[in-house]
C-alpha cells in the first residue's frame, strides 16, 4: 500500500487487535479478552448471536433495503415486539441511525411544540456528538457548537433544580443514569419533582436511554425502574444489538403535538436494523430474561463489594460503576485487568470503572473476573511508586 490513505485518529485505541468474538469473549491477537464493556452498551445480546444473526440473513434475503417512502412487513414486526414493553400510554416512534439523532429529534419536536426557546439539561450530561446536543454536554470538546437553542444547566440529582423549570423552557433532558459521568443514578425524588415541574409549565419530560433502555437497567426502561413515565425518550446502541438503530418513543399527547414531516431519515428504520431490533425486542423484553438481568446484577454486585480496592458501587441493573478505594484509579486499573484477560471501561471521574456486560453474561464468567481482579489489583499494590516529576 502506498499509504496515501489513513484513518483519522480520533480515538486512542487499546494496544490489541480483536480478531473475532463469540458471546461475551474477544479473541484477539493477545489471546481471549472477557468483555465486560459490551462495545459502549451495544452488544445487548453479546457478540455473533446466532439469533440476530439468523433474523439478518432472512431479512436480507427477503428485503436489503428500501426507501422509508414505501411501506414493508419490517416495521409493524418491530412495533408489535415493542409494544408490551413500554410504559403505560398511547406511542409513537421515529427510528433514525443514532443515539445523538434520536436526542436531537426529542429536541427538535419539544420546540416545534411548545414554540420555547430554552432546553433544560444537568451537569455531567452526555448526549452525543452531533451539534445540537453536544452543545447541551458536560465535555462538548475543544471547539463547542453555537447551539440552536437557548440551554440551562442545572444540578443533576437536585430536587430544587425543578424550579428553574418556568414558562420559557421547551423541555428538560436527561440521562436517567449518568453514564459517563460516574454512573450516577436519578433519585426519584428528583424525577417526581421534574415530572411534577413539567407538568405544571407546560415542558416537555425527556429521557435519554441510549444506555440505559433495552433491558439494561433489569427493566424494559427507565420509567418501569425509577417509576416515573416521561414524555418522550430516545435510545440507540443496543436496540438492534450491533447494527446501527436510534429510535425516538413520543407518549400522547405530545406525539400529536408537532408537525411528524419535522423528522426524516434515508437509513432510520432501514429493514436490516428493524429485524435486528425486533429480535432483540422479543427476547430481552421477557418477564424471565429481565428477572435474569436482576438476579446477576445482584450477584455480580455481590462479587464486586467483597474484592478488593472496592469503596462503593453505584448504578443498576447491568449498567454498573465501582468507586475504587485510594489510591487506585479507574484508567490504571482498566489496564491491568486487559493486561489479565478483561475488558473494562472507564468515565469522567477517574476513581469510577464502569461495567456494561451482554445481559446474558453467563454466570461462569463471574469466576475469570474475580481472578483477573484480585491479580490486577495486586500487581498494582506491589508496583513501585511513580516517581515524582
């Protein structure tokens, strides 16, 4: 090759190459890597699921692709396995490409709505890269678009930030889990008194769970685990467990609100991405599977408290972060479990490890984490100190 052609390094990438994966295992040019981070919560299902797999070869062999101005068997399936999943109400939904698009088009029709100018958001908020919500993030990046609307920011967790919610504002949005952030989880308090808020101003309610919908948090969404239904929520990354998907749910009677020519996509709802999610819909939207998500995130939790370097843990379901005891940081230790065999995310705050696994991590997985942790940490114990510079 002449190497007149190379990728943008827009990310620093971990120093292995993967070569394949099957379930919740890498392989790669080190050997097999436990994956534990689920490719930013994409892989609902793991990796090579012979049953997505199988709904993709159908799909494609019946129907590739097809512009969203003709009609196709592809989304009443998708709409049938979603409908016993959702929160009580009458739905619509806008299926796009991405999480920050999904965001966006919350956005986009709150405003057309309520004809208002201001968003709403909290401090450690994340909500993609696109510009109209990666002006509305914590870390919008060196350069920070102009945004297309007016924003507030208030305290995340804060009861007393629903009353900055007044006649001005469109809508509030927020991550029922800050993920990035350090897996910080919504008090309900703090969403009663967003809901009651909204209610009363005329804004909009909206989530964001790119991360945590589809079964993630060991419910369908966020408002059947925290007990608050909002107006609108958006999700992407594992709906269609590794194909590209953002979908947009509107509850009336804000769906009849705005103008639904507002929206548009060439790829949204795409038919390989439909059977995809539809697939994944069947399965992981189950009273059994979701009562599987729960019972290994408590034994998961469990192992987690008792090894050591543990000071907390935080989030819940399969969405997890662990607050490390000092002087142990989330980056160093990401790298010591690769470096035995597990995969590992971090976030924002460097004493958080963040741990999104499949939801049908098999339990015997268990037992390689507890190893690789305890040699990890302890590698790093009797690591000579960082000379001083």
């Amino acid at each position: 090759m002449s190497g007149r052609l190379r990728e943008l390094p827009s990310y620093r990438r971990l120093p292995f190459r993967v070569t394949g994966g099957r379930g919740p295992w890498l392989q790669t040019d080190r050997g097999p890597v436990l994956d534990l981070y689920g490719g930013h919560c994409v892989n609902t299902l793991g990796l090579g699921d012979p049953g997505v797999g199988a709904a993709l070869a159908r799909q494609w062999e019946e129907l590739s692709f097809v512009s969203n101005a003709l009609e196709h068997g592809g989304r009443a399936t998708l709409l049938a396995a979603l409908e016993p999943s959702l929160p009580p109400g009458a739905w619509q939904v806008f299926a796009t490409n991405s999480g920050a698009e999904a965001n966006e088009n919350l956005l986009k029709a709150a405003v057309a709505a309520t004809g208002r100018p201001a968003v709403a958001v909290f401090d450690g908020a994340f909500h993609g890269r696109t510009a109209g919500v990666a002006c509305l993030s914590s870390r919008a990046g060196a350069v920070t678009p102009r945004s297309p609307w007016g924003v507030r920011r208030l305290p995340f967790g804060e009861a007393a930030a629903a009353a900055e919610l007044d006649e001005e504002v469109a809508c509030v949005l927020l991550e029922p889990v800050q993920s990035l952030a350090g897996v910080r989880e919504a008090p309900r308090d703090f969403l009663e008194a967003l809901r009651e808020a909204c209610d009363r101003s005329g804004a909009w309610l909206l989530f964001d769970e790119v991360q945590t919908g589809n079964g993630r948090l060991g419910a369908s969404w966020a408002a059947q685990a925290l007990g608050v239904v909002p107006d609108a929520f958006a999700t992407a990354k594992g709906v269609a467990g590794g194909l590209p998907l953002g979908l947009s749910f509107f509850r009336e009677p804000a769906a009849s609100a705005f103008d639904p020519g507002l929206l548009g996509s060439t790829f949204g709802g795409a038919p390989l991405a439909l059977a995809a999610a539809a697939e994944v819909a069947r399965r992981v939207h189950r009273p059994a599977f979701l009562e599987a998500v729960r019972s290994l995130s408590a034994r998961l939790q469990e192992l987690l408290a008792g090894l050591p370097g543990v000071r907390a843990l935080r989030g819940r379901g399969l969405l997890l972060g662990v607050e490390l005891e000092p002087p142990l940081r989330a980056p160093v230790l990401r790298d010591a479990l690769l470096e035995a065999g597990v995969l590992a995310g971090t976030t924002w705050d460097p004493a958080v490890l963040r741990l999104m696994p499949p939801l049908d991590l098999p339990g015997e997985a268990l037992e390689p984490l507890e190893r690789a942790w305890t040699a990890a940490v302890s590698a790093l114990s009797s690591a000579p100190p960082a000379p001083i510079r």
